[in-house]
C-alpha cells in the first residue's frame, strides 16, 4: 500500500472516529439508531470513493488530501470555509441535543428518506470526481487544467456543490432533527457564497472557462439558477 493510500485511510478513520464521538457523547447514548445507520451510509460512501480514486486517480486522491481554511490561499476563502466548517459540526451537533433533549418527532421513514438524500449526494459527487480528475478541495488551479463540460458539468456548473448541499440537507433528517435543517439553511448562504467566488477565480484565471459559462448558464440548478 502507498503511503498516499495509508494517509487518506487514516484520514477517513479519524473523521470517523471524530464523528461518532461526537454524535454520541453530545446525544448521551449509543441507543440512537439513526445515528448509526447515518455512520454506515456516510462512511461506506466515503470508503468506497476512496477506493475508487487510489486505484483510478491517485492524482486527484491527493489533492483532495489537502483542504479547510488553512489549505485556501483567499483571505475570502478562509473565513468561508471556516464557516462551512462550523456549519457542518453544527449539522451533527444540534441533531445530537435534539436526540437527548427529545426536540424533533420524527418517523423512522422520513429518517430513512435523509440516508437516501446522503446516499444520493455522494453519488452525485462520485460522478463528479470521475468526470473531472481537477476537482481540487481548495480554489486554486491544478497543472495542466482544462474546463471540463462533459457529464454533470454539461447540465450545471457546479455539480459538486449540488450533490454537497443534497447530502448535507440529508444529515440532519437521516439523524431524526427538524431543528438541524435550521443549520442547514444558514450552511447554504456561505456555500453559494463560496461556488460564486470560485466562479470569479476560474473566470479570472482557466482559460475556456468564460466560454463554458456562456455555454451552460445554470450555476446549481437547471433551469432555476
């Protein structure tokens, strides 16, 4: 095995880790079955992305390696991924307090329908990554890139940020919260703040890139915006 291979398996094993202790202490109980089937989609999704990219595009494997606010080289892109960073502990930690604190009546069946907005997220963004090997965690430009406007990126031009915002509108009702949704919604501004900053970089800086923006006028949603 690699040591690129070990450190993205190490990597995903810690988030793990972080993830769960996190959910769990703050909810006060293992007996929380919305959490653990949460944990098994997220991270069978992730696994099995991971795999795919040691084995077909290491390149891209590693440069998804490197990201959050101290990886940005943007002043704007610190303060917007240090938001999004807290935006998403907040998405584990309200649907935790809701758990102990008995906030949200959910059904077993709408929690259901959030694992398969999670499952639905990550495929999207596997299709993302298959398609586009320079889909880089931070905003920046890899060697040699070029705009890619094939598969997803024919339809919108940001379909990571699409299959994001679907998976992490799923996280909050797949662990059983309405109040989470709450975060959910103040996540989305600092998102689309963030995809329209990377749109003003790429303009500036991918040569095409005006083109395809010409070419496909809808950012996140076909027909909407």
């Amino acid at each position: 095995m690699t040591t690129l291979n070990r450190k993205a398996l190490r990597a995903l094993a810690v988030l793990l880790l972080a993830i769960s202790a996190l959910i769990f202490l703050v909810a006060g109980t293992l007996t929380y079955w919305q959490a653990w089937t949460f944990l098994g989609v997220y991270f069978a999704a992730s696994l099995g992305i991971t795999v795919y990219l040691m084995k077909y595009d290491p390149a891209l494997l590693a440069r998804r390696m490197s990201g959050g606010p101290r990886a940005e080289t943007e002043a704007t892109q610190k303060i917007i991924m240090s938001l999004t960073s807290l935006g998403f502990v907040g998405l584990l930690l309200i649907p935790a307090l809701d758990r102990r604190f008995a906030w949200s009546h959910m059904s077993p069946e709408a929690a259901l329908v959030g694992d398969a907005l999670v499952a639905a997220g990550f495929v999207i963004v596997f299709l993302v990554f298959k398609e586009n090997t320079y889909s880089l965690a931070t905003i920046e430009l890899a060697p040699e890139q070029k705009v890619i406007s094939s598969g997803p990126y024919a339809l919108i031009r940001h379909p990571m940020y699409f299959g994001g915002l679907i998976m992490l509108a799923g996280i909050p009702v797949t662990l059983g919260s309405w109040w989470g949704l709450l975060v959910f919604l103040v996540l989305t501004p600092a998102l689309i703040w963030r995809l329209i900053d990377e749109e003003k970089f790429l303009a500036r800086n991918l040569p095409g890139y005006l083109e395809y923006q010409n070419k496909v006028r809808y950012r996140l949603l076909p027909f909407v915006w």
